[in-house]
C-alpha cells in the first residue's frame, strides 16, 4: 500500500514537471530532481553529459554516488538542509570514470503531495577556477615586478649619491639602468598582453575589478620603467630629439581633447588660447614635445581638486626659419611649498611623503622634461603660491617648414571671396569654452561677422537684436538645448519670409543623426572633431 502511494506521488512529480521538459534539457547548467533519501529522480541531457552516465544509469544513482563517500555525514547534513529550505555550496562531483571537477551547487526543498524532495542546480566551475589560479599567478609575479622597482628605485638613489664621486661611476650606473629598464619592459608587456587577453575570458564581477587593477598597476610600473630609461639615456648622452616634419595643430588637437576628458572626470573647468597665425608646420621632435606637454597638463590635473586648467599656446619670436613658442598650463590646485621649489626639478622629488602617497608618481616627470627643454633650446620654469595654484612655462625652438603652405590666414579664400564674406554674419551657439573659441577662430578667418552665445536662452535674445545669416548650433548646451532653440526659432518664422539657415554641431556621429537634426527644423549637420575645410565648406553651402 505505501508503494502504491510513492508510485502515484512520482507520476505526479513527473506530470507536474511536464511543462518544464524543454526548459529542464536544454538548459545549460546540470538540474537533478532528487527524493528525500537522496535518490535521484529527474535529470536533465547537461547532467547526462557531464556526468557519463546514460539516464537510466543516473536515475539509479544517489547523491553519494555524486560525492566522495569519505564525506558521508556532510553530504548528509547538505541535504537535510535542503529540504528545510536553501544552501548554496561548492564541492567536488564525480563521473563514471572516476574523474571528478569542481562544481557550484544551488539547492532548494520542494514539497509535492506531503512530500519533500530536493530540486538542485550545479554549475560546473572548472574555468572559474582555472581563471582564479591564472589571476594569483599574475598576482604573484607582480608582487616580484614590485619588489624589482623598488630595488631599482633604491639602486638609482644610490648610483645618485655615487655620481657626485665619479663621472665614471655615473656612466657605469646609466648604463646599467637602461640595460635593467629594457630586460624589466619585456615581461611586463608579456603581463600587459596576457591581462587584455584574460578580460576577453568569462569572468565575474571581482576578477574584472581584480584584472583591472593588475592592469592599471601594470601600466604605471611600465611607466616609471620607461621614465628610468629616459633618464638613463639622457644622463648618459645617450638621449637625442628625433627631428622631422610635424603638424602642430594635430598635436594641439589632440592634448586638447585628452585635457577636456580628464578635466571633465574631476568636474575642473578647462581653458584654451592659442595666438593667432602661428605656423603649424614645423620640424622638430613632436613625440618628446608631446611628452613634456602631457606632463605639465597631468600634473595640474593631477594636484587640482576643484576649479580650472588654462592651456595657452604664445609665439615669443620668430626669423625666417626659426620659431620659438611658450607654452603654458595654470591651475587652481595645491600649488608648491616655498620650501621645496629648489628642489621641484630634482629626480625622485615631490613636495613630501604626505603629498607623494595621496598623488603617487616617481618625482621623474619635471625632471625629464626640463632636460628635454633644454635639448629643445628652451627651458621649463614656474610661479606657485601654496593652496592657490601653480603656473608652469615651457619654451622651445623650432624650424619652419617650408614644404608645406602654412599661410593660412584667409584659407585659402580669394580677396574677392573675402571682401564677401565681411558683409555676412554668423552666430556661434556653444557652450564649451573650447570648441567655441576654435569655432571662432574659424570663423574670423573666414573673414565673416561673428556673436557668441553660450546656450539656446542667449541665442534667441542675440537673434532679437540683430539679424544673422547662419546660425552654429551646438545640440547638447545647458538651459535650453539646440534642438528646442530651433523648434522656437522656427515658430517664429511662421507667417513671415524669413528663415535662417541653422547648421547642427554635435560631438555625436551616428546613422540617423542628420536625419534627426533635419526633422528638427536644421539645415545641415556637422560632426565634432570637425576640420577647417570641413566648416568652411558647410557655411559656403549656404552663404
């Protein structure tokens, strides 16, 4: 009678578990259905494959034919849980063959017709674990990259002391930091390469946060190493400026856009001027000119919590085949203790302990980049007043290139295209500082008319008082955005003869943006970064 019972409980079980057929044997995890003594009941084809059993094998299994049987009274306890309620564990499970893998077990009791059985999900995690004993292995090495740089830092300070007894001693030490710099560099970027290569792997939530700051540290150990070899070189007049043909612009461009991301990250307001009708094309080094000038900016980010940068670009002088610039970052950051600005250009220094554990950094970068400056016929200095901010100058001398037409005042425009353009006036809609100088400088070049305003609220007054010929319109600005400054714009066209041509300037370059720039009552649509001709030749379209 009691056997009757059970049969009539495990057909209703299995009728009960009919609907769930298809999501049961195609899932991807192994799903076991299993009686309150242990027995196993359901399974579904990932159990039948991880395991390698055929079905009917399985269904006359128990839980402890699963486990080691070593740990009978554990497996027990597990269970007994389960049917009250939930546990979640990890163990190791067996095959047929005798093979065992490490699994994720996720258990939950289930009562059907006054009976208890236990529904389990086990996840096999062989790759999980693989990807943990990988990332320790990298873990470890990079405790030994550690230990290296320190005992190299440590050896350099040293081989410093030593340069004072001896120019020999100082060569020998050069020598023997560059030879350690390029051996460390080549593992370190086997470790960088196989970290990118672990991120493409599945893994979870705290093995990426762990990648990712392997992979930070990775990178600013690599750079501390190519500051070292820096310095070794130039020390032992080694290093030298690679002179060739470079667009200056380009360069300018580029810090400009990598400036206004990082500033943006920390909420810092960014100014930048650059003077008027400097040549471009220049020759000289521009990746170590690249350099010095990427230092200055990341230290002013660097050392500034709150307030601005301002990145300006001034010609000293000029011959017929010579230029000579300033450069110059200011900050409303920290600034520099009185005490330390004579020693601000010295190696390994930074303003003290306090400063360099909350900042980080070698004290290398100011150094290395007044040498370059000096490689450069110019120099680095500054003026910084404590908890006001800095300003740091670089000046540095370079030939005109003359291969390419750096005279573009009027771009290429003839006087009478010129004369034209006078008469015609634009207003530049913007509320980024930067852009909307280079859209000025554009524009005046260009030889046309200009007003600035700074949101859709200012636009739509500038266009009470006076009349314009183009409108620039930024889309994304503050208070009034560009495409509700249009939609009004065009409402008051209504009923009149007018209608002022509105080119859209956005940072955004998807398929579908001009459609929608279009469907807003614009005329045309231009895409951030956006060249010189790029501009020119979309105002020319309409005036």
């Amino acid at each position: 009678m009691n056997n009757g019972t059970n049969d009539n409980s495990y057909k209703k079980i299995y009728n009960d578990l009919q609907i769930y057929e298809t999501a049961l044997h195609n899932a991807n995890d192994i799903i076991i259905l299993f009686s309150s003594d242990g027995n196993i009941l359901k399974v579904n084809k990932k159990a039948i494959n991880s395991y390698g059993y055929n079905e009917e094998e399985l269904l006359s299994k128990n839980i402890f034919d699963l486990r080691n049987r070593e740990k009978l009274e554990l497996v027990n306890t597990q269970l007994e849980k389960a049917k009250l309620g939930e546990i979640e564990f990890e163990t190791i499970h067996y095959r047929k063959d005798g093979s065992s893998f490490p699994v994720e077990v996720k258990s939950i009791g289930i009562e059907i017709n006054n009976e208890r059985f236990v529904l389990s999900i086990v996840i096999d995690i062989t790759n999980r674990i693989k990807n943990e004993e990988e990332i320790r292995e990298l873990a470890s090495l990079y405790e030994e990259l550690i230990a290296i740089e320190e005992e190299l830092r440590i050896n350099y300070q040293e081989l410093e002391k030593a340069k004072e007894e001896a120019d020999k001693a100082n060569k020998a030490k050069s020598e023997f930091l560059a030879n350690m710099s390029h051996e460390i560099r080549t593992p370190m970027n086997g470790i960088i390469g196989v970290i990118d290569l672990l991120k493409l792997t599945k893994l979870n939530n705290n093995q990426k946060d762990y990648l990712d700051m392997l992979s930070h540290s990775s990178r600013l150990l690599l750079g501390i190493l190519n500051s070292v070899l820096d310095i070794s070189k130039i020390e032992s007049g080694k290093f030298q400026l690679n002179i060739k043909p470079f667009n200056l612009k380009k360069i300018l461009d580029r810090i400009i856009k990598e400036l206004s991301i990082a500033c943006n990250s920390k909420k810092l307001e960014i100014f930048y001027y650059i003077d008027s009708y400097i040549n471009f094309d220049l020759i000289g080094d521009e990746i170590r000119l690249n350099q010095v000038l990427i230092n200055l900016i990341n230290n002013a980010i660097k050392f500034t919590v709150k307030g601005q940068i301002v990145f300006r670009v001034k010609k000293l002088y000029s011959t017929n085949n010579k230029l000579i610039l300033e450069f110059s970052v200011q900050d409303t950051g920290i600034g520099i203790k009185e005490e330390f600005k004579n020693d601000i250009f010295k190696k390994f220094v930074q303003q003290d302990m306090t400063y360099t554990k909350k900042y980080d950094g070698t004290g290398l970068g100011l150094a290395i980049s007044r040498d370059i400056a000096k490689l450069m016929n110019g120099d680095i200095w500054f003026d910084s007043i404590e908890n006001k901010g800095s300003i740091f100058y670089f000046t540095a001398e370079f030939l005109l290139d003359y291969t390419k037409d750096t005279h573009d005042e009027n771009l290429g425009l003839s006087d009478k295209e010129m004369a034209r353009n006078k008469t015609k006036k634009i207003l530049i809609v913007e509320d980024n500082e930067i852009n909307m100088k280079i859209a000025c400088e554009i524009v005046n070049r260009l030889g046309y008319k200009f007003q600035c305003a700074y949101n859709g609220k200012q636009a739509l007054q500038l266009l009470k008082e006076g009349p314009f010929d183009l409108i620039l319109m930024d889309i994304q600005m503050p208070e009034l955005n560009g495409y509700d400054t249009t939609k009004i714009i065009r409402k008051d066209e209504i009923g009149t003869q007018k209608h002022i041509n509105i080119i859209a300037m956005t940072a955004y370059s998807m398929n579908g943006d001009r459609e929608t720039c279009i469907e807003m009552g614009m005329d045309d649509y231009i895409s951030k970064p956006f060249d010189i001709n790029t501009l020119k030749n979309v105002i020319m379209k309409f005036i």
